[in-house]
C-alpha cells in the first residue's frame, strides 16, 4: 500500500512538555505496531522503551483509553483496540498528521468534508427567511473579522470556523449546533497542524457576502447553491495538498470521485 509523508509542521511546546509519550504511543497505534487484539508491554518495559516514567505512561494510557485506542484490564495488562471501529472523530488530526495510509487519509478527509457540507447546507435552509437583526449582525461582523486576518494562519482558522458558527447558529437547531461544535473542534486540530491550508482571499470573501446577502433576501436557492460551490471548491485544494497522489485524479473544483470510463462497444465485423 502506498505511503505518503505527511505535511510537516513544527512541533507544539506542549508535545515537547507533557504528551511525549502518548503521541508516541498513539502514532504506534495508528501506524499498526501494536495491532488490534494485543497487549502493551508492563509498565517498566514500555517507560524505559518510551523514555519517560511511569506516572507520565499512566497519565498517556488514561488519554489513550479516552480515546478508545486502548483499554487497561486489572491484572491483564493494557489492550489495544481497533482503532478503525472503536475510534472517534478526535482521532482524525492526528490520523493525518502521520504516514499513514494515503488511500484511507483521502477517504477520511472526503467523508469529513460531505458530512460538514450537508450540515451547513442544512442549516442554511433553515436559516434562511428566519434570521433575526441580531443574526445578520453577527454574521457580517464574523464576515468582517475574517476580512481582516492574515491568510495562513492560525487567526485564519478560528475566525473562519467563526463565521461558520454563526450561519449554524442562525438556523437555531440544537443538535445541528452541537454536531458543528464537535467539527468545529476537529478543523480546529486540522488548523493548528496546517494553517497554511486556511486561505483567505478577495474572491473567498466575496461569495461568503453573497451567501449572507442572499440570506438577508430570503433567497434560500442562491445561498445554498453558492455555498456549496465555495465548500467543494476550497474542499478540493485541502485534499490536493494532503493526498497529492489519489488528488490529482479529481478536479480542482469539485469532490466528486472520480468515475471508471466506459467500456467502449466492440465494433461488429463487417458481413462480407
């Protein structure tokens, strides 16, 4: 299976401080060198492996339980899960962030991208014809917060989320706001790992005022048709630059998988 090395970025003080060992432990996990089914080595063995003690392996093993990567049996040592079918959505910054496999890192991705596509998309079209003064406030001054950062960076990022917040807000569905939050922390992750893929240009803008123009107008069509063209547009540029080789298949301006051609028709031999 082919490999792809992923993008590099610094590493954070607070991994060099205090998570060491349990990013240690969880890239063994992901990258399937403790498999499913299998114990980790006793304390001793793995700290010394690790280079840490032990209340800071205890400390790694309880994040990682938290994770359901791992789950510690009294008197039977420390189980490594399937990751894959016991895992949550927390998992994916650091899935990406490893040289994991580049068929199942674009499959990840792609899923994500359509579930937070249709989640806005929902709430546009409950948003729409409904806002109030206080909702189109909010959503021009997070319009004009992220005209204001610099592309790339971590403000970029939050202040992107930022304005997405504010259009799942204005649809005033709890559970679509708590589905967004849980994204929203997930693209956070995904920010701080690689801020140079939040780009933020005139032309970004520009269909975002669109979008909170048509949702002032109650023009429900036009808001959701241009959002979903800006979504899988800047979709298709974050899955080039994180899958370059499975990405290159696609358009540019578009997710959509791409399809097998069709067979050509034989053509039938001449009676003679």
């Amino acid at each position: 299976m082919r490999m792809v090395k992923p993008i590099s970025f610094p590493p954070s003080a607070r991994r060099n401080r205090g998570e060491s060992a349990v990013e240690k432990l969880r890239r063994e996990i992901l990258l399937g060198r403790y498999q499913p089914g299998a114990r980790l080595p006793p304390e001793r063995e793995l700290s010394l492996k690790l280079g840490t003690n032990r209340n800071t392996l205890r400390e790694a093993l309880r994040t990682l339980e938290s994770e359901n990567l791992v789950r510690a049996r009294q008197g039977d040592g420390t189980l490594v899960l399937d990751w894959r079918t016991a895992g949550e959505i927390n998992l994916l910054p650091h899935f990406l962030a490893e040289e994991t496999p580049i068929e199942e890192r674009f499959d990840a991705l792609y899923t994500l991208f359509k579930l937070r596509d249709a989640l806005v998309d929902h709430a546009l079209q409950l948003a729409v014809g409904s806002v109030t003064d206080a909702d189109v406030a909010a959503l021009r001054g997070a319009l004009g917060r992220l005209g204001s950062v610099e592309s790339g960076t971590l403000d970029a990022v939050h202040a992107d989320i930022e304005f997405y917040r504010c259009v799942v807000l204005s649809s005033r569905t709890t559970v679509l706001i708590w589905i967004f939050n849980t994204f929203a922390r997930i693209f956070g992750q995904l920010g701080e790992r690689y801020p140079q893929l939040w780009k933020i240009d005139r032309a970004y803008l520009d269909i975002l005022d669109e979008v909170v123009r048509a949702i002032v107008g109650g023009d429900e069509r036009q808001a959701r048709v241009r959002m979903r063209e800006l979504l899988e547009l800047r979709s298709g540029v974050v899955l080039v630059e994180l899958a370059p080789q499975r990405a290159d298949a696609l358009p540019r301006a578009s997710l959509e998988r791409p399809r097998a051609r069709a067979a050509r028709p034989r053509a039938r031999p001449r009676k003679r």
